[in-house]
C-alpha cells in the first residue's frame, strides 16, 4: 500500500498544483465571462434604445412623407389647374392673333384696292395733263397758224 500512498502522493504533488490553476483559470473566465454578459446586456440596452430612436425617426419620416405627398399631389393638381388655364389662354390669344391677322390681311387688301385705284386716277390725271399740255401747245400752233393765215390773206388782198 505504500506504493499506493506513494503513487498517490506523487500524482497529488502533480495534479493539485495544475488543479489549482485551472481552479483559478476558471474562476478568472467566470468572471470575465459574468463582465461580458453585463456588458452584452448593456449593448442589448443600448441596442434597444437605438432601435426605440430608429422607429420613432421612421414614424417622423414616414410622416413626413405623407405630408409631402399631400402637398405634391395638392401642387399637381394646381398645376395641372394652370397648365389649363394657360391652355386655354393660348388657344383664345391664337384665335384673337388669327381674327386680328384676317383684319389685317382685309385692310392690306382694301389699301391695295384703294392704292391700286389712286394710282389709276394719278396715270388719268397725267393723261389729262399731258393732253392739256398737248393742248396749249396745240392751242399755241393753232394760234400761230391762224395769224399766218390771216397775214398771208392779207398780203394775197391787198
């Protein structure tokens, strides 16, 4: 039995100190191990505050974006509005152009008729002029001719 005792003793002399250690091994990663779980559940803390903050900018947001869908539909539908009623400007200021445009188209032609008629009366009035021209000078030619008549009739009578 001695050499049990002996063996035993020398397996304790070898095993106890490194049982120790791994005692204390383990106590150490207890410990490290009770840290990090209080420090997952501080981030888990943390996590769920952020995620509280994320929903409540999300509800912002999303409100948000239904206000501005509100207000873009409420600006389309007023533009839409005015593209009508610019529309409806363009077509009534193109059918005044085209109504004042036939107006002026009539007084071209009216001018043109009136120009055309002026100027046939200026070409009769030249006419005439010329003739009255023509006229006094036949006048002169006649006047001439007769007081040469008249002087040969003289002479031829006396």
């Amino acid at each position: 039995m001695e050499m049990i005792d002996t063996v035993l003793s020398a397996i304790k002399e070898m095993m106890l100190p490194e049982l120790d250690k791994i005692r204390e091994e383990s106590r150490e990663i207890k410990t490290t191990l009770i840290m990090m779980n209080k420090r997952l559940d501080d981030m888990n803390l943390h996590l769920i505050d952020h995620s509280r903050r994320i929903d409540e900018t999300n509800k912002r947001i999303d409100e948000t974006n239904k206000r501005i869908d509100s207000v873009r539909e409420e600006l389309g539908s007023r533009i839409d509005e005015t593209n009508k009623r610019i529309d409806s400007v363009r077509e009534e200021l193109g059918s005044r152009m085209d109504d004042t445009n036939k107006r002026m188209d009539s007084i071209r032609d009216e001018l043109t008729r009136r120009m055309d008629a002026f100027s046939q009366r200026l070409d009769r009035l030249y006419d005439v002029i010329v003739r009255r021209d023509e006229h006094l000078l036949a006048e002169e030619r006649i006047t001439a001719l007769e007081r040469d008549v008249a002087e040969i009739k003289y002479r031829l009578a006396a």
